[in-house]
C-alpha cells in the first residue's frame, strides 16, 4: 500500500519491541463481538493511482462544467477567472498540509496570512475588523444573527426577502432550536429591494435586520437609511455580501452603517467545487469583537521584541470556554481564506474596481440583449452582476431544457422557491469577466426558440 | 486598539545569545517577510484586464468612491511573498506532526490532482440534477462508503467540519426526542476528557452540559454515568476511542444503559482512525457520529481548515437527518431538499448550509478510500495504533505514562508532566521539540491528565522516522527533567521566539493600520 511506510519486518520487530504478540494483542480492548476479523465484506480492496483517477475522471465526465458552454448560474456561488498563481501557492505543502496554528512559532506563514486576510477582508466589507473565516456564507449569517442576539439580548431577527433562500433555511434551522424569532417572507418579482417593509418590521424587539447586498435577485439599494431606523430601535444592521466583488464597484455594507456585515468569499479565488469548500467572511465593528465566533489573529512580539502573530481573544472560543464559548466552531476554512487572500493580492485595488467594473458592464450589456427577447421582461433596473429576468412560462423547463443544449442559463427561481408560483416565471442570470458576447447571444437565441 | 507598529526592528539579543545580527534580519534560509500592506501598493496589480467601461448611470450614489484601501502586488512579487511566508511554516509534508487527537497523516497528491478535474472544480451547485449526475456519484458512493464502514444506518454529507457535526448529530437527537414529545429531556452528559468542541455544540443546541468524571484508569466512569440517567437526559457525548487514546470497554454497555433511559448515545468520531475498518461503530450503540473526512480520511488541513464533518446515524434518528441528501433511483441520481422532502422525509430538522456540502473535501476522501480499499483502511488503523504503542513503550521509562501499565493504547499515546524538574512544564518540552525539527503534540489536553502530552504519530510514518522522534523526545524529557534552563527560552532556532499572547489579547491589533507618521505626512 503505497502510503504506508511500514514494511512487514518493521511491524514484525516493532511488536516484539513492545512486547505484543500480535497486532490483534494491540485491539484487546475492543469487546469480543465488535471486532471485526477481516476486511468488511462487499467493499472492493485497494487500487493503484491510475485504477482510481480514472474512476473518479468517469465520475468527473458526468457533469457539464461551467467552461463546458454558455453559464449563467449565480445565487449565490460565482464564476470567475482565478490566477494559475493562486492555486499553485495554495499547493504548497507548508499551507496546504499544516494545521490550526496552535504553535505560533513555527506557523507565522498562515497566521501572518490569516492577519492579512483580516485586513483585507475588513477593508473589503468596510468594516474595523474580520475574522479568520468561518464555514461559508450562509453558516457566517446565522453566526450573526446569534452574535446580534448576544449583543441586543433581543431574540427576534428580521430576515429581508432579498435573502439567499438558503441562508433563510439555515438560519430557521438554527433559530428552531435556540428559541430565536425569524421574520421572513418570499421576494416579490419586482425592481426594488424590500426596504419600505424592513422598515416598518422594525420595533423594540428587534435584535437585529439581515439585508443581502446584493439580493439575491441581483438588487441593490442604499442601507444607510436601514443602519439608521435599525440603530434608532437598539437593534444591529446585519449586511450580508455573497458576491464579494461587487464591493469594487459598490458602496462597501460596513460604510453605509452596517454593524455585522457577513459573506461568502467564494468568488475571489475559491472556485465554484459544487457548493463547497467555501469561506465565510464575518466582520464587524471594533466595539462588538469581544462577542464574535470564530478564529482571530493578532499582532504581538517574541521574546526577542520582533514582531508576529498568534491567535488571539480564544477565550471567547470553545476549546477554553467550552459550554460557554460564542460559538462551536473550531476548523473554518484557512486554506480558502488563503486563496482569497492571494487572490485580492493579485488584484489590487485596481484590479479589483477594473474586475468589478467588467463584471457590471458585461451584466448591463446582457441584460439589454436578453430583455430584446420577445416576451422577457427585465425586473431588476439596479445591478451589479446578476439580474433576474421574467419569463413568458415557468423557468424551471426551461433551464433544464437548455441544460440539455449545453447552455446553463441561470438559476430558476422555481428550484430556490418550489412553494412560491408567483416567482415560477423569475430566472437569476449571472454576468462575470469570464461571460463573452457570443455566450450571451448563444443564450438569448436558444431561449428565443424554446420560448417560441 | 492600538497603531500597530510596521517593519522590521532590530533583534534585541537575549543573554548569552551571541549571534551577530544580519542587516536584514535573515537568516540564511530563514526570510523576513513584510505585510502585503506595507510592500503593495493600490496601483499595482498582478491581474492583466481590457480597460473597463464606465459604470452605467444607474448605480448613481452607490458607487464606491472613497478608496478601498486594498494593496495589490505583480504576480512575482505575489509567488515570492506567499512562498516566503510558507516557509515559515511547519506540515506534514515537512515531518512527523503528531498532534494528538488531530490525526496528522499523510495527504495523497492523488487527491489534490482529482478534486481538481474541472468536472469537480468548476461544477457550479445549482447546476441541474441531471447535468451533474457524477458530482451526486461522488456523495452517493462516499456516502456508501461511511455508513459501510461505520455499521449505520444513513449519512448527511453536509456538515462542514467535526463541530459543525456533532452540531449535525445534537439537532438530530432534540429533533427525535421533540418528535417523541420528550422535549423536557434537558441535559446532555459530557466526560471530562471531551473536546471543548462538545460542550459548546450541546449549550448551542439548548442543553445543560454535566461532566461525567474519569475513571483513574482514564476511561468514563462507567457507573457513575448510568447512575445520573434519568427521564432528564437527552444524550450522552462519548469520544471513543477517547482523548486519553484509549477505547472505552464500555461503550456497548452504556449504550445500553442509554438507550433503556430513553436517550441517545452521540459519539464523537474525531478518533475514527484508529478503528476504521476493524471496530464498526454502530455494533457499539452508537446513534450518531460526526466522521472529520480531514483527519481519518486525508483531506489536508490547510492550516485550520476546510473540514468536512459527515455524520452518520442509527436507524432511529435517520428521519431527522437534515437536508439535502442524494437518492439513487431508477432513472439515476436526485437530490432531495426542501421542495422534495415532504414526500418521505418530513421529520428533517431542516437545511445546515446552502447548497451540498464539502464537495471538494468528498472527491479527495473518495478517492483516498478508493486507494487504500477494505483492506487497506483496515491496514491503516493496524498501523496508526501500532506507531503509536511503539512511542508509548519507548518513551515510558522517560516520561509517565499514566494509563501505560493498564495495556495498549489506541492511536495516540498520553504522557503527563509527572517527574520534569521543578519550574520545567509541559510547554518547555514542547517548544524544545520544535528545535529539534518537529512539530510539538497536543498539549495540556485532555484535561483529565496533568500537563498532558498527546502524541499521535499517525500510520503514514516510518519506523526510521518514528526513532528519530522518539530519540529526540528522549532527549528532550531528559533535559527537562533534569532541568535543563535551555528549555525555558525553547525554541531558539524558529522564525520566532516565543510569542507574547499576553500581550495580544490585552491590546488586540487584528488589521493593519498605516502608522501612525506615515497617515500624518500623507494629509
């Protein structure tokens, strides 16, 4: 077996050194009936590297990638073009293969790493301070909710519509059994965020509101006004970002009030793996830090005065506080918080509002080819890179009709909504620097004919 | 929160330290290497683009105008400054990295090259079921897999890592025992070796967490644990093979115990590779356990994540496994999530995190268990449990080995402070261990044993490199009980002396900020 090390004879003299008859000596305190005399029965036996790549090639074969064809899909997960640099440094073995930084003398690589993501990130979102990185996005909201919960000592949330459906669901989930109070509701297929609504649901109960930006319709709307109403009642404007680069283009969450502002990183350097590994981003502001989840690093000296970093504020975490930690978490997501981290390196910021700048000028253009398409009607007027699109029928046929043309269309509103009929017609189209024209009109065309 | 202060300052030599200082503050190999904030610029980009179009009109006041504040770096700057900064790292690619209860093993290049198929990488997850029907492969094979190996009943796939499990695991339980109208079950039972991941997921879910104290022979009390069951407990977490690197005898006996009080037994399987193949978990009672795919089945750790923490459960908690999960029907795979649950799996406790799950982690675990086979995964628990006894009988004579006289141990091997001179601890040895060019174990835990050193040498090293360690921790658990002042200042030859932590949690500096005379001179 090619990655175990021991030969025969080493196991042979390594149990006469410990005194063992046997390996079965080493199992004695299995109970009789539990142990198992050979291998379990029905599973096949081990496999060369060529064997099993080629296996697991088939298994890739079976699934259209999004550089197969035309893709449009957003919601929540992007596509976009990440630097050979990017994934080679994450392979190196120091990161890639190093664990929790617990000895900081011999881990400064990914703690001064995870202090530069810190920064970044903050910067980023317009926040004083981030974290290390938790799950993914949709974990990091509810880890906010239940920050705002903490920190108000108010139970009720009040979740805007715009809000990825899958964020919600946690976010029920969670809130099912720690007793808080979720207000939600389904988007309505319209121009505008719900604001007017968050607004009004805000009263002396409120712990905080939670408002996607942009929604996940592609929306965006100005939160200042939100930050505002939520802090006249006591109550923490959550922000919750899930396409990160739109911050190169738009107004940062944390710069129009927000006070915990969450998301997914992602669209900058993580890559699309089916939903996962991702990387939470969580910031917030400098006053609330003491009642954050998650991973910090911080900045201190060694013995010899020289500057370097160490996790820090554990004591808010559960291997000191245990029951009485902020949060479970232990393993986030460094190595993805890494390729980020490079990859806004790379960009710059430059790179990053020149990126952002394409994204929405490709989004714009496709939207104006699209809504030429007799019988679609675009509902989203303000944008960054994604926008939804009313269709003459459901959208759900659809897409799974173009799926087979090769085309991935868009993310119908019928899967992320199966009980709402009323946004059965709505498609999400996502537009990124990796989108060309020709894709676009390959899309409006083949919708053009299965609409007809 | 302070200004915190950039750049290099010279090194202030400790006594007795003669070694000239370099005018870079190198050493040779050993590269200093400044914050991205203090080298790049907002200028200066690694990325090529076609100049950009103006922004539409319509974004009117939302456009970003103050600066961002991001430095960026050209592309060879941006490999040499995270190489430098990798190399400031111990791995396992490096060496042993026995972190006890941790399971630092090997990780299969094989793996990184196949998660990385484009059908893998690039795969968005809202992509229609029928257009990624291998990706569904992948989680239904895997999925076979664990409960295979585990003797369960089902699997989620979803949870993100071991806590995010056990998270998994608890909801389960309250859901079953809310499904049951027991929700005046209020109390969870934890040991005290556990980790401190499970009494945070208990409190998290809304239980009271009591200790369960530890036998001297470092296992659960076992009578004590039955004796506080009543119609109050809702469960009992339960490491085995536990923190101490020993198997709980008992555990079909308190299982059973559990069981007849009305609960459920959750078992924390962060130690899963010590038995993988050769003790299937569910002969034991267990009703649910969280597997850590980056410990047991490879997946790299990359420096504190990503995870991935499936769980598996007993036929009775099976209906209140969360969504989604993949089917396998006639006509291929399906996904069943909210809209499709309602037809047969209505008692989910709901959604944990959006879309599947640790994809990327699934591929290389897949691909790690394919490699390795039945048999081979039998092989690994073999030899993980054989290096690690190897370390306990060559360092007992050394070190106290509080549980060693009792019998072999599991896949980790546990040491106490016992008998190091007066003013020398734990932590000493451990920082004279990274001199010697390897990474320390888990220290001070668990917490039943005093200054506690555990060791998990993991199946994937050598007996070459096993001696070597053992020589080094012999030579070090001989200085440090004779009292060796050396190890006090340990380590002296890593990128850094030891670290003020103090310091930094009294006076957090968590982002960089310009300093304070170069903000100055720049308004």
């Amino acid at each position: 077996m090619r990655y175990l090390p021991l030969t025969s004879d080493d196991r042979t003299a390594m149990l006469a050194a410990i005194g063992a008859g046997s390996i079965d000596d080493l199992f004695a305190d299995v109970p009789e009936a539990a142990r198992l005399s050979g291998p379990i029965p029905g599973l096949p036996l081990h496999a060369s590297e060529m064997a099993v790549e080629r296996h697991m090639a088939a298994l890739a074969r079976q699934n259209m990638a999004a550089g197969d064809g035309p893709f449009f899909l957003g919601c929540g997960a992007y596509r976009h073009h990440v630097p050979a640099s990017v994934d080679h440094l994450i392979q190196r073995g120091e990161f890639l293969t190093a664990y929790t930084p617990y000895q900081p003398e011999i881990a400064q690589g990914t703690l001064q790493m995870m202090f530069e993501f810190q920064s970044q990130v903050a910067r980023l979102l317009g926040c004083d301070v981030a974290n290390a990185s938790m799950y993914d996005g949709s974990t990091a909201c509810w880890e906010a909710i239940a920050m705002a919960r903490r920190v108000t000592r108010r139970g009720k949330a009040i979740l805007s519509s715009g809000l990825h459906p899958h964020y919600v669901s946690v976010a029920k989930t969670m809130a099912r059994f720690t007793g808080d109070v979720l207000e939600t509701a389904a988007p309505a297929l319209g121009p505008d965020p719900d604001f007017a609504a968050l607004l009004d649901a805000i009263d002396d109960d409120t712990s905080c509101v939670v408002v996607q930006y942009p929604d996940i319709l592609g929306r965006v709307g100005d939160l200042s006004e939100l930050a505002a109403a939520a802090h006249a009642k006591k109550a923490l404007l959550v922000a919750v970002v899930t396409e990160p680069v739109a911050l190169g283009l738009l107004k940062a969450p944390g710069e129009m009030g927000a006070d915990i502002v969450v998301g997914e990183g992602q669209s900058l350097g993580v890559g699309l793996q089916f939903g996962g590994p991702y990387a939470g981003l969580f910031a917030c502001s400098e006053k609330l830090v003491r009642q954050m989840p998650g991973r910090l690093c911080g900045e201190t000296v060694d013995a010899e005065g020289r500057r370097g970093f160490v996790l820090t504020l554990s004591t808010r975490e559960q291997h000191i506080r245990r029951e009485k930690a902020t949060s479970n978490i232990c393993t986030s997501s460094v190595l993805c918080a890494l390729a980020m981290s490079i990859h806004m390196t790379l960009l710059g910021e430059k790179g990053l509002r020149d990126l952002a700048a394409i994204n929405h000028a490709a989004a714009v253009d496709a939207a104006a080819r699209l809504a030429k398409v007799p019988g679609i009607e675009l509902v989203t007027d303000r944008f960054f890179n994604e926008f939804t699109i009313r269709l003459p029928q459901e959208a759900r046929p659809v897409v799974r009709a173009l799926a087979g043309r090769g085309i991935l269309a868009g993310v119908s509103l019928g899967r992320l909504y199966p009980d709402e009929p009323g946004l059965a017609n709505g498609l999400v189209v996502a537009v990124t620097e990796t989108t060309p024209a020709a894709d676009v009109d390959a899309l409006a065309e083949a919708l053009q004919e299965v609409l007809a | 929160m302070t200004i915190n202060q950039s750049g290099w300052r010279p090194a202030r030599p400790l006594e007795g330290d003669a070694e000239p200082a370099t005018f870079t503050g190198n050493r040779a190999l050993m590269l200093e290497e400044p914050l991205i904030f203090e080298i790049g610029s907002g200028a200066t980009t690694g990325v090529d683009f076609d100049a950009p179009a103006l922004p539409a009109g319509g974004l009117g006041g939302l456009l970003r105008t103050a600066p961002i504040g991001l430095p960026g770096l050209s592309e060879p700057e941006t490999v040499r400054h995270y190489t430098r900064l990798s190399r400031q790292n111990y791995a396992i690619d490096l060496g042993l990295f026995p972190l006890g209860s941790c399971t630092m093993k090997h990780n299969p290049r094989l793996n990184e090259r196949v998660a990385r198929m484009p059908g893998f990488a690039d795969l968005h997850p809202l992509t229609p079921v029928d257009a990624c029907q291998g990706a569904l492969a992948v989680i239904d094979q895997l999925a076979h897999w664990l409960v295979t190996l585990t003797g369960m009943h089902s699997v989620a796939m979803s949870p993100k890592a071991g806590a995010h499990g056990e998270l998994c695991g608890i909801l389960a339980i309250r859901a079953a025992l809310d499904a049951r109208g027991e929700g005046a079950r209020k109390t969870i039972l934890v040991p005290e070796s556990a980790h401190g991941t499970n009494p945070a997921t208990a409190a998290f879910a809304g239980y009271a967490v009591e200790d369960i104290p530890a036998t001297p022979d470092g296992r659960v009390d076992t009578a004590a644990l039955i004796a506080r069951l009543g119609p109050d407990v809702a469960a009992v977490m339960i490491t085995n093979p536990n923190t101490c690197g020993l198997f709980e005898r008992d555990m079909k006996t308190i299982s059973d115990a559990v069981h007849a009080a009305g609960a459920f037994v959750y078992c924390d399987g962060a130690n899963f590779n010590a038995i993988v193949g050769r003790v299937r978990p569910g002969d034991l009672g267990v009703d649910a356990m969280h597997i850590n795919l980056h410990k047991t089945f490879s997946t790299p750790h990359g420096g504190g994540g990503p995870g991935s923490g499936p769980v598996v459960f007993s036929a009775a908690l099976s209906p209140y496994a969360p969504l989604p999960f993949v089917e396998k029907t006639a006509d291929g795979f399906r996904l069943v999530e909210e809209e499709t649950a309602g037809e047969h799996h209505a008692g989910s406790f709901g959604r944990m995190t959006a879309f599947h799950g640790q994809m990327g982690m699934f591929t290389r675990a897949l691909t790690y268990i394919l490699s390795h086979g039945a048999d081979g995964l039998r092989q690994v628990a073999e030899d993980a449990v054989l290096n690690a006894n190897y370390v306990l009988r060559s360092l007992q004579d050394v070190l106290d080995a509080p549980f060693a006289a009792a019998g072999p141990c599991m896949h980790e091997a546990i040491f106490s402070d016992a008998g190091l001179a007066e003013g020398v601890s734990t932590i000493d040895v451990a920082k004279a261990l990274i001199d010697e060019g390897f990474h320390p174990m888990t220290m001070y835990f668990p917490l039943v044993v005093h200054g506690a050193m555990l060791i998990e040498p993991t199946e994937t090293e050598s007996k070459a490199g096993l001696d070597q360690f053992i020589g080094a921790l012999r030579s070090v658990a001989e200085r440090a009980k004779a009292g060796d002042p050396g190890l006090k200042t340990a380590p002296h030859h890593a990128p850094r002396r030891r670290l003020d932590e103090t310091l930094a949690a009294r006076r957090p500096v968590l982002v960089w900020k310009e300093p304070v005379a170069a903000a100055a001179a720049a308004e």
